[in-house]
C-alpha cells in the first residue's frame, strides 16, 4: 500500500520512515512538510542521505488520488484541521497528536486548544494495540496513544482488570529523554539545559493525565484520579514510568506477575521481566518493545510497577506501524521485528 507522512521534518516522521522503508507492504510515496517544501530529504535528514526524495506541500485532492494511508505527525491542532478530510475521501488517517483522544471538553482545559468536532472525535478509535485490537481492525481514523500514556496503561491496565488496584492514590512518575518533545527548539531542550540534568516539568498539568484515567475507565473499568508528575532525563529516547498504587487485601506479588502474565502472553512486545530484574529504558531502545515489572510493597500495602517503552517507537512510530498491520489484517509485528540497539 502507499502512505503518506506528514510532519516530515520532525523526530516522528523520521521515525516513521525508518519503520516504513523497511515494512515489506508499504511504500512511502510522499513527505509532507509545512516548512521545508521543495527540499530534499537528504538536507533536512543527513542519516537518510540514500533516499531521494523532495518534501511536499499538502494537497488532499492530489494525494488522495495517490495515496491509501495518510500518517500524520505534526503538533497538537493541525490534525484536528487537516485529518478529517483525508478520512472523507476513504484513506485511512493515523494520527499520533493527541487531537482526537479526548473529548472536546477535556481537550480544551488540557491542551488549550480548540478541539476537533465532536462528530469526527466520536469516529476515533483508540489505538492502543494490546488492548483495543478488535476495534482497531475497522478503523479509519486511528489516535495513536500518547508516550506516557501508552506506558501506564500498559502497566496499570492489566492490574485494574485483575481488580487488584484499592481505592486511594494513584502516582506516577515518569522519566522521558528528550526526543519525546520532539525537534522544535525550546529552551529547556538545549544540550546545556538536559546533559547533567533532571528536572520535572508540567506537574499536575500533564495532557496525559485525562488521557490516562479516561482509558483506565474505559478500558480497566477502574475510576481513578492521578498523580502524574513528568520529567525530563538526559537522554535522546526512552521512558521510564513508575507507578504506585495501592493493593486490596490479599493480593500478592506472585498473583500480579501472573494476571500480568496472562493477559499480556500472546502480544509479542510486552515482556514481563524476570522476578527480581526491573525494566531498563536501554533494554528497548530502537524497538517496539514494552517491558514490565510489577511488586507488592508489603509493609505499606502499594503496588509498585514499572514499565519502560522508546517513545518514538512504542510511544509514536512503532505503535502507529503496530496498528496499521492490524487494520491491514497483516501480521503485527510485521517491519516491527528490529531488535533494541544495546548498549
Ligand atoms: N516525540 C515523541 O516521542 C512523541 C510525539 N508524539 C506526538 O507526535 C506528533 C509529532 O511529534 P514529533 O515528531 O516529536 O514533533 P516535532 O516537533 O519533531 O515535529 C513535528 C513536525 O510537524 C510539522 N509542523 C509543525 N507545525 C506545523 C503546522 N502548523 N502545520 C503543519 N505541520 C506542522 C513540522 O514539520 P514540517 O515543517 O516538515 O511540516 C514539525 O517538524 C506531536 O503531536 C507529538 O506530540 C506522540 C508520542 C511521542
Ligand atoms: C519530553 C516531552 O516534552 N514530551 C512531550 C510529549 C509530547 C506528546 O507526546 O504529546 P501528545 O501526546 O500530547 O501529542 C510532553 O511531555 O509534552
């Protein structure tokens, strides 16, 4: 089939060339790009200096004629302007902005944006791989899941579904390199700012937070309110989440791993670790994988969890191809099955 990516000079859109240059289905036939038309791949991408290709301006009525799929990777409020007619004139949109993941009411507070309409946001299928496939298989319009909220869902979502998630706080922490802001300057993304640096920013402010508990609900049937403070770690990609919620009585570390275990044994990027091993962002890194721990901290009664992703792979990129191969019914690890690059 042949795809469009949109965004094309950003840290998503290169990410999704690398993926879709080498999926044996797919072929990019083009780059859009609101800034840098006329400009050929190799100058805005160095790496990618073999591909010969020039960045295009947008013009639905001529892609649509072009293309099957439409990618978009752009900041948040562009899809919600551009995405909805490429689903009228029967392409499949993949969006990895947050524009269609919440309802307009949320969108509005979280974001500070103008929302999409709500008639297109109601179209929008969540494309949380593992937990969402069936209806992944009919979508044309697919909201990719945001890269914190894809770790804590995948985390927490088979423990609420256990029932083993007590009323009480819920706290996340998470740690992301700085890729995750993508390639636009901002100062606390400069070198100097990052390299021997931690910091959390966007506390209790985070546009995941309503994306977190809204599928927690929806698809954990768990109602909950969290904590959620992000950080930035000084390093290119990865994320780190851990999370903290109370246990109800009676359940034990041994039970999580296995409800974990379970739910999770025929979805070939989720790897529980080994008891006593705790996830590692570098274990995953340049892969789609997801890995977990989980643990019952018994003397004050919390779950402790951890899950670590690469956030332009399982967090953007990755996930998007994930859910392209399963409305295509193709396998779904299909130009997915790059190993991490270690160390
Ligand atoms: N980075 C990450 O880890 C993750 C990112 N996301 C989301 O994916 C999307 C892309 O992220 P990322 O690639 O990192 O961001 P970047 O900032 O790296 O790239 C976004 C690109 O969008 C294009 N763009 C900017 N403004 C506009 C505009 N007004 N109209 C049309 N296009 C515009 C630009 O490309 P050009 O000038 O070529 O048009 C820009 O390079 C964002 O919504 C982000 O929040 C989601 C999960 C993880
Ligand atoms: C490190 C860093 O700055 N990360 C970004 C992630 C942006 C993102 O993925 O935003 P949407 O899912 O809302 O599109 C942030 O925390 O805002």
């Amino acid at each position: 089939m042949k795809v469009a990516v949109l965004g094309a000079s950003g840290y998503g859109s290169a990410e999704l060339i690398r993926l879709l240059e080498n999926h044996p289905h797919v072929e990019i036939e083009a780059l859009i790009s609101s800034s840098q038309e006329g400009e050929g791949l190799m100058n805005v991408y160095p790496h990618l200096s073999h591909i010969n290709r020039t960045l295009e301006k947008w013009d639905v009525e001529q892609l649509s004629s072009r293309v099957d799929a439409v990618f978009f990777a752009a900041p948040a409020g562009v899809s919600s302007q551009l995405l909805p007619e490429v689903v009228e004139r029967g392409l499949i949109a993949i969006d990895l902005a947050g524009d269609f993941r919440l309802t307009p009411e949320e969108y509005r507070v979280w974001y500070g944006k103008e929302p999409a309409m709500n008639s297109w946001i109601s179209k929008a299928v969540y494309g949380l791989s593992e937990w969402n496939r069936e209806e992944i298989k009919t979508a044309r319009l697919l909201t990719n899941p945001g890269c914190y909220a894809t770790a804590t869902l995948l985390g927490l979502l088979p423990l609420a579904k256990a029932g083993a998630i007590a009323k009480g706080p819920l706290i996340i922490d998470g740690k992301s390199g700085v890729s995750g802001a993508g390639r636009g300057l901002q100062t606390n993304r400069l070198f100097s700012e990052v390299e021997g640096n931690l910091f959390p920013y966007k506390v209790a402010e985070h546009q995941h937070t309503p994306e977190i508990e809204h599928y927690l609900e929806r698809m954990g049937g768990a109602s909950h309110v969290v904590t959620f403070t992000p950080q930035i770690v000084p390093m290119s990609r990865g994320i780190l989440a851990t999370i903290y919620a109370p246990v109800e009585a009676g359940w034990t570390t041994h039970q999580l791993r296995e409800a974990v275990a379970t739910t999770y044994h025929e979805h070939p990027f989720i790897r529980l670790c080994e008891r006593g091993r705790w996830p590692r962002t570098k274990d995953v890194t340049g892969s789609n994988f997801c890995d977990l721990q989980v643990k019952v901290d018994e003397r004050t009664g919390m779950i402790i969890t951890a899950v670590a992703i690469d956030n332009l792979m399982k967090g953007a990129a990755g996930q998007a191809v994930q859910n392209l191969n399963i409305i295509m019914g193709w396998q779904e690890t299909m130009g997915l099955k790059m190993l991490p690059l270690y160390p």
